[in-house]
C-alpha cells in the first residue's frame, strides 16, 4: 500500500496552521482523497499523522463532522485560490493546460489512488452530515464563478459561460475519477482535449 505521504499530491497545496492541528488536517485532507468520506475516521487521521489524541476535540470541538468540514473548507480555498491565479493570469487554454497538468502529476505521485477531497465529500453526502454538502456546494460554486468570469472576458456570452463553466467542472472532476479507476491520464487528456476544442469553437 502506498503511503499517506504519497498519496499527497501538489493538488492540494498544504494549510498553514498551528501544528497539531495543521497535521490533523492535512491527514484528514489526504484521507478524504484516497478514502473518501465515510472511511474518514478520527483514528484513520491521528494514526497516519501521530497528532495527540487529546488535541482533537481541542482544535476540533465538534470532533470528526468539524475535522471533516473544516479540511474541505481549507481544501477548498486552496485549490480556489489556484484556480483564481489561473482564471486571472491566463485564458482558458492556458488554464486547462496548467490544471491538466497538475492533476497528472497528482495520479501518478499517489499512484492513481488520490482524488479530489470535495469531489469525495459530494458524492457521499447524507442527511446526518449536512455541512459536507454545504461546504461542498460552496467550493464548487466558486469555481464555477471564476470559470465563468474568464470565459465571458474571453468574449463568449454569459449565459453561454456559465453552461461551459458547468460543463468543465463536472468533466474534470468526472475524468480524474475515471483516471483512478482506470489507473491512466486517458480520462483526463481526452476530457482536456475535447474541452479546448469546444471552448476554441464558442469563442
């Protein structure tokens, strides 16, 4: 089995935050993208950082839902500020290009085990945890907006960038689950290609 320190990925760049709490985490990040939600324990995440379990309801109070919500929030506002920088320094080729990039080389370091830990928080939501929704729907949300936004300044009408924005989000986060399953990059360099086409065409 691989190990938790390569199933970290550049993907997720890492928080900074008091230590304790900082690994706790970037554990809870790491396992989130590796085992998704429901296999995202309090024990999982102390045993794979070797934070002192009294400090988990410490930085924690609301114990593993907290923990949980507040590594998608922080997951969140990294990848975002990424996407940000991107959306804002380049087009959507450029853009596309980068992003692709980065999520090959976050398949193959975990050796195609790591995902997108609010793509895993989404798919596994329930009514007994509604804040990974919240939190998730938000994330999302976001990206979705900066897409949007670069795609109108590249001169496509709003209405039509919103629905590419909507378009590009589901088929990356769909292509890198089937990059895992598929242990390949096909997935995702068919889904980038096709995507450079098609925003090439509404332009």
């Amino acid at each position: 089995m691989a190990s938790s320190k390569r199933a970290r990925s550049d993907a997720t760049p890492r928080p900074r935050l008091p230590d304790a709490r900082r690994r706790m985490i970037e554990g809870t990040i790491d396992s989130l993208r590796v085992h998704g939600a429901s296999a995202t324990s309090v024990d999982r995440v102390l045993a794979s950082t070797g934070a002192p379990r009294g400090s988990v309801y410490h930085h924690f109070p609301g114990g593993r839902t907290q923990m949980i919500t507040d590594a998608v929030t922080i997951a969140g506002e990294l990848m975002t500020q990424f996407i940000e920088q991107l959306t804002r320094e380049g087009d959507s080729a450029g853009a596309l290009e980068q992003f692709g990039a980065l999520w090959r080389r976050t398949l193959t370091d975990s050796d195609f085990r790591a995902g997108c830990p609010i793509f895993a928080v989404a798919v596994e939501t329930n009514d007994d945890t509604p804040e990974f929704a919240a939190s998730a729907a938000a994330i999302f949300e976001r990206w979705h907006l900066l897409m949007t936004g670069m795609l109108v300044r590249e001169g496509i009408a709003e209405e039509r960038a919103q629905r590419l924005a909507t378009l590009t989000v589901a088929s990356i986060e769909g292509a890198v689950a089937l990059c895992r399953v598929q242990r390949s990059t096909s997935p995702l360099d068919d889904t980038l290609s096709e995507l450079r086409i098609l925003l090439d065409a509404a332009r």
